[in-house]
C-alpha cells in the first residue's frame, strides 16, 4: 500500500505556489469553486506519479501544464512505500527546453538509497515500484472528472488487463502466456515423438536382428529335422540289415557246425589216408575199403566246394559286423540330433509367440500413432476455432469503433457545415440592414433638413416620416438578427463543444481501434482493409464456427486433449 506523503506545485496551470503536507490517516475533503483548481490538484498528483497529464483536463502536450504566462512548472511528490521506504519524485516542465526529471529512492531511516535522473528511467522505476501505472490507476481507484463510466464502457478485456496491472498479476500472465503451448510447441513435439519413435526403432533392430539370426538357425534347425528324417529313414535300413544280421548269425552258426564237420572229415582223410598205406595189407577187407573211398570223396568234395563257400560267408559275417557296429553309432549320433531338434522346436514355438507379441504391439502402435495424428489434427482444427473467437471478438471492435466514428464524424461535419452557412447568410442580411439604415437615417436627416434647405413642408415631412419608418422597421430586423446570431453562436458553440467531445471520443475511438489492431496483431490476424472486407471476415468466422460458443469449443479441446495424452500414454 503506498501513502501520499507531501505536494508540491509551482506555477501548475490554476496553481501558483501549493505545498500540501498530507497526514498519514485521514479523509480529506478538497472544497472550492468551480474551476478553482480541485481537479487541478489531482492532476498534479497524476503528474508527480507518472510524468503525463490527464487527458480529460484540457491539456494536449505537457506546455499546456505550465501556467499561462509563465516559462516553467514543478510539481514535488514523497510517496510512502511499504516498509518504510519513500519516493521523492521532482518534475520541472520548462516551455521550449528540456524538461527535467528526478526521483530520489530513501530508505526508513531518510537517507537517499538510490537516485535516477532521465525522463524515462524515472518513469520506469516509478511504475516498477509502485507496481502498476497510469492506465491501470485510471482504470480502478483514480476516476477523472466526467469519466466516472470509464470501467463501467471498458468491455471484459479490457477490465482484466486494467485490474491484472493493478494487482501485479500481469507478470503472472505474461508468465502464462509464455508457458502456453503453441502451434510451434506442438509441431516441435510432434518432431521429437517421430524421433523418440525412431530412436526405439532403432534400438529394437539389433533385438530384430538377433531374431532374425534366431530365425535363421531355426531354419538350418528344420534342415537338420529334414537330414534327422533321412536318418531315421536310413535306420529303418539298419533295423533291416540288424535282421539280416541275425539271419546271418544263425547261419554262421550252421556254417561253424558245418565247418567243425568238415574239419572232422578232414581228420577223417588222414585217417583213410593213413588207412590207404595200409589198403595193401588189409586188402581183404573190401567192405573197410569201399567206406573209405566214400570217405575220401565226401573229404575231397567238402574240400573242394564247402570250405570255400564257409570261407566267403565268414568274411561276408565280419563286413555285416562292422556296418552294424557303424549303424549303432549312427543311431545314438541320431537320437542325440532328435532330443537337439525337439528342444530347437520348443525354442521356435516360443519366438513364434514372441513374434506374434511383437507383430501384435506393432499393430497396436501405428492403430496408437495414427489416433494421436488424429487428436492432434482435431486439435489443431479446434485451436483455430479458439483462435476465430478472440479475432471475431477483436474484429467486432474495431468494426464497432470505426463505424460509430465514422457516422459521428459524417453528422457532425454536416450539422457543423450547415450552421456555417446560415451564419454566413445572417451575415450578408445584417450587412444589408445596416446599409438600409444608414439610408433610411440619410433620408430623415434629410427630411429634418428640408425646410432650411427651401424643401416644400409637406415633402419634409413625408421624407422623414419615411425615414423614420425605414429606421425602425431596419432597427427591429436589426434586433431580430442580432437575437438570431446569438442563437446561431450559441448553438455553433454547442456543436464546437459537441466536435471537443467528439474529438476525445475519437481519441477514444482510435486508442479502442488501436487496441483492436494489437490484439488482431497478437493473433496474428491481419487487418481488414475496409469495413465491408471486415464484415465479410466476420461472416466467414460465423460461418466457420456454425453457432457454437467458447465453452462449447473449449470442452472440445480438453475432450481431444485427454483422447491425445491416452495415444500418446499407448504409443
């Protein structure tokens, strides 16, 4: 809270020399005539704060301050501040030189902490200590004489942004705004997403490739099952030849009997042999001789045909041996090849799953990826219907400043033209009556002077008779013209009174307009070139926002922004 604290004003339009030392609590009442002063001795405070005048009080430039007659003004403000502190503020205005401003910064204890000098950093540390400036004052708590609907005409907008510079929540404002989330922000975080989404691209092509090589030795896998049927076709065969095998076995077993016979008979051929040398002593015996001849040729053919035949089965026996030995081995390598291929089965069955998950979280991420590219498409859209309101809204007052200026400028020329002319006209007509009365005075005098002139009586008289009567008659037209000019003044006063006014409202009229355009420059809208191009872009933003209201469209926006931030939480 800020305190008044002293007042001084020299030579200050109606004020000659004020030196007004405020109390610390009070209610003070300013008492005076009309033009006395009173609103003067604001405006001195008005001026000690901020350095400009007040725009209601008559003055059009800062010379208009200075007293009439003089060549400078001052004007000397303390202003308490919160925890003790003061501002002495000192502004000299100086006709046709430089004015001088100087603002003194005073701690609790009196001493100068602090001094600036220069017409604009003065005024800036002025509003940076206070916390608010000249419009926002004027806006709230300070009412100029005969502006008391001010904040009552401002619209919404304008009421904010007065009470947020009040309130120092403008800087929390500008804050806001520069934390707000823009087209660019959302462009750019679009941009980093894709590459958020490439980076784990990326990232998950060395998982891919490894899958791929998983794939890939699953595939050699199924080539080794392919070779394991071909084995296991090939064991079937060994099954059969273990049959063989056995067949061959047995039968070897024959041939080893029938080998230890054929050993036997060859013992049986030594032996007839040996009885061959004794043939000659036993040649009696014809019965004992006949047998061993049939022994002999039993001997000499199981020589000649059985043994060879036993031999060639015996090595046929050993090959069968050593390929059934090989086949075994082949057997077990293939059994062990079947237990690696039934667990590379069970590993594919399980990257199958994986790569089903994976095909599946694929699906869900582009179905994901394309409902954000939606919301944020649909918010973009809504944006700009947000956006079509702010600018209908600035468009509609510039349309509304404009227009109302320019009917009022149009009446006024024209009712400011018409009593010019009547004035004129008045004018020629009380020249004329005047002529007329000097001749009608000519000619009374002339009548009066008749008789010493030798005139005949009667034509005297009658001459200033007539006189007399064009006198009067010319001095009542007189009369009434005068009374009729006077009108005429006071209404070409009325209406000079009414263009002032008109002036200010235009002032009005073009800080609105100006304001306007700011706003329409904030959005980033470009100006209309006329008032029907204006109307036009209004009932294009009509058109476009199809009778929907702000609320309506906001909900919309926090509705699409939920439905992003879940695609966004998917993806």
């Amino acid at each position: 809270m800020i305190r008044l604290r002293r007042l001084t004003a020299r030579q200050f339009k109606q004020l000659d020399k004020v030196d007004l030392e405020l109390p610390e609590r009070a209610r003070i009442l300013v008492k005076g005539l009309n033009e006395a002063g009173k609103s003067t001795l604001f405006e001195a405070v008005f001026f000690g704060l901020f350095g400009q005048p007040l725009g209601s009080q008559g003055a059009r430039s800062l010379d208009d301050l200075i007293r009439y007659g003089a060549d400078s003004a001052q004007v000397d403000l303390t202003v308490g501040l919160p925890g003790g502190k003061a501002l002495e503020i000192r502004r000299q205005l100086r006709r046709g030189k430089p004015n001088i401003w100087e603002l003194d910064l005073l701690r609790a204890d009196g001493a100068v902490e602090e001094q600036i000098r220069g017409n604009r950093e003065v005024n800036t540390r002025v509003a940076q200590e206070l916390g608010f400036d000249a419009e926002s004052l004027l806006n709230t708590c300070f009412v100029e004489q005969k502006k008391l609907d001010k904040l009552e005409g401002m619209n919404r907008a304008e009421r904010e942004q007065s009470l947020m510079k009040l309130l120092n929540l403008d800087q929390l404002l500008a804050v806001a705004d520069r934390l707000k989330v823009r087209l660019t922000d959302r462009q750019a975080l679009a941009r980093l997403t894709d590459r958020r989404d490439l980076a784990r691209a990326q990232a998950e092509l060395p998982r891919a490739a490894a899958r791929v090589a998983e794939l890939e030795a699953t595939v050699a896998r199924l080539d080794a099952l392919d070779a394991l049927a071909a084995t296991q076709a090939q064991l079937q065969g060994l099954r059969a030849l273990d049959a063989e095998i056995a067949a061959a076995t047995q039968t070897e077993a024959e041939l080893a009997e029938q080998a230890a016979k054929a050993q036997a008979l060859a013992e049986a051929r030594t032996a007839l042999e040996r009885a061959q040398q004794v043939a000659g002593q036993v040649a009696e015996s014809t019965v004992v001789a006949a047998r061993a001849r049939d022994l002999a040729e039993r001997c000499r053919r199981a020589r000649d045909e059985e043994i060879p035949a036993v031999t060639a089965r015996g090595l046929a026996l050993r090959r069968l041996a050593r390929r059934r030995a090989w086949l075994e081995r082949g057997a077990m390598r293939a059994e062990a090849l079947r237990q690696a291929v039934a667990r590379r089965e069970a590993e594919l069955e399980a990257l199958a799953a994986d790569l089903a998950a994976l095909n599946q979280t694929r699906h869900d991420l582009v179905e994901a990826r394309a409902a954000a590219r939606e919301a944020h498409d649909a918010l973009r859209g809504l944006e700009q219907d947000r956006r079509a309101f702010d600018v209908r809204t600035a468009l509609g007052e510039w349309l509304a400043a404009g227009a109302r200026g320019a009917e009022d400028d149009a009446g006024a020329a024209a009712a400011a033209a018409g009593v010019q002319l009547e004035r004129r006209r008045l004018g020629a007509r009380q020249a004329a009556l005047r002529w007329g009365l000097l001749a009608a005075l000519a000619a009374a005098a002339g009548g009066l002077a008749g008789a010493r002139l030798g005139l005949p009586g009667a034509l005297s008289t009658a001459l200033t008779a007539v006189g007399l009567l064009a006198m009067g008659l010319l001095s009542l037209l007189l009369v009434r013209g005068q009374q009729r000019a006077s009108a005429i003044d006071l209404r070409l006063g009325r209406l000079e009174g009414e263009a002032a006014a008109r002036e200010r409202d235009a002032a009005l009229r073009q800080a609105a307009t100006a304001a306007a355009e700011a706003r329409l420059q904030d959005l980033m809208a470009l100006r209309p070139a006329s008032f029907e191009r204006g109307r036009l872009a209004m009932a294009e933003i009509d058109a476009r926002l199809a009778g929907r209201d702000r609320e309506g469209v906001q909900s919309e926006i926090a509705a699409t922004q939920l439905h992003q931030v879940r695609a966004q939480e998917a993806t």
